[in-house]
C-alpha cells in the first residue's frame, strides 16, 4: 500500500478533529478534511468489516475510519475464508486504479496494438520514461508482448518533471506525425525531432504521481494491479493474461 503522509503528519491532532454529526459519512468526512482540506474524498461506505468504513480517495487509495471518526488507519484489511486470505484493500485500490487508467483515451496514448491472431488479447498501461533504460529493454519486447496477445499502451512519466531532457523527448514523441515510430526511435536512444503541440504529458504525469508510480517502467494491468518495473515478456504477458478477465 502506498504510504498516506496526512496520517503521520497529523495523528496527535486526530483526537481533536472528532466530528459532531450523527451520519458516518459526515463526521468521518469533516474528520478527515480538518486533518486535510484537500483531501480527495470520492466515496464512503460501509467496509467488509462491520463497524469499519471505507473510504475511497481519488488515485485508488484507501483509508479506513470508525463510524464516529474517532479512529482513522491506513493498513491492508484482510479477509479468511475457507482457509484462504483475500487482500480486500488491494483488491479495491486496484479498481480505482483500473477506473482511471482505463479511461484514458486511446488518441492520447501511444499504443502498439495485439497480433489479431493472438487466441487472447489484454493490454498493459506502462508508464515510461524515454531516458530509463529498463524502459528501453521493455520496449525491445513489445513485438513479442503484441504476439502474445499484450497490447502495450504508453503514457508520459518524465521522471525528472518539466523541462528535463526525457520530458521535451516525450513531448516531440506525442506530437510527431507516426508516435509509434517517434517512441522507437527514442527508445533507441536516438533524437527525437523536436516537436511543440497540445499534448498529455503534464496530464499523465501528474496521473502517474496520484496513483503512486515512484520510477519507470511502471506498468499497469488491465485489473488495475501495479508491476513497478520491467519484467521479461514471456512472464509481464503471462500476468497480464491473467489480470484480462478480473
């Protein structure tokens, strides 16, 4: 789980921010805001676990809080049945996840499509970086992915931010005529012809910092599960493969 800096920043002062209001959503609402004004707040609602409350924040993660919002955790909350332990956190925190990769629009994406004659077909988001070289070793097996079945779809993550070397190489990538051949050539460690346009690049890294991506490659199954790093093709297709129906 990724860590939550108001929790640490403010839990000697959680004591002091109870909430008056009868209604669960309100108090653990005003609760949370006076530790936090800006906290993005999408949802509460009634956890797995009677008592406890779950609420959603905007990037997919998750904290938890009593009904009078007297108690507030961070921490993976976890289910046994049949012998068998579910990790009920993760597996929401990778829906909302899910939600917002899977709402970006393909045109504004770089995406190497699937053979069409792959028996399944699935897709990775992956977050790259042109200047990261395990980027570039990623990419070296995206044809295989794509025999796989593995549609691969990269968005912007400039790991230095605006106005780096690997930001003004992203923004040449998006805004060239044929984006698949601009990525290779990067990716190749070749230059980009500079390119100025309206573009994602800011959007998606932003994006990327909201959901917790720290470096490059990050990649993004269709489930919403997050692989920080580069995997060989023939296990980032067999995982991928397996996130297609969740």
């Amino acid at each position: 789980m990724r860590p939550f800096p108001v929790l640490a920043a403010a839990a000697l002062g959680l004591a002091s921010a109870v909430a008056l209001a009868a209604d669960p959503d309100q108090a653990i609402r005003q609760a949370l805001k006076s530790l936090q004004p800006d906290l993005p707040i999408e949802s509460i609602a009634e956890s797995p676990m009677p008592g406890l409350y779950q609420v959603q924040l905007k990037g997919g993660r998750l904290l938890y809080a009593s009904a009078d919002a007297q108690f507030v955790l961070q921490g993976f909350l976890f289910q046994v049945k049949d012998g068998k332990t579910v990790n009920l956190t993760e597996q929401a925190e990778s829906r909302g996840v899910a939600k917002l990769i899977n709402a970006i629009p393909a045109a504004e994406m770089v995406v190497f499509p699937a053979d069409p004659k792959a028996a399944q077909k699935t897709h990775i988001t992956v977050f790259t970086d042109t200047d990261c070289g395990y980027c570039q070793k990623l990419h070296g097996e995206v044809a295989e992915l794509n025999r796989r079945g593995v549609e691969v779809r990269y968005v912007a993550f400039p790991r230095q931010g605006a106005g780096s070397h690997g930001y003004n190489t992203l923004v040449s990538v998006w805004c060239a005529q044929d984006r698949r051949q601009a990525m290779t050539l990067a990716k190749s460690g070749k230059d980009v012809p500079a390119a100025q346009c309206a573009n994602p690049v800011d959007e998606q890294y932003q994006l990327g910092q909201m959901i917790g991506v720290q470096g490059t490659p990050a990649i993004v199954l269709a489930n919403g599960q997050m692989i920080p790093g580069y995997q060989p093709a023939p296990q980032l297709a067999q995982a991928a493969q397996a996130a297609r129906g969740d």
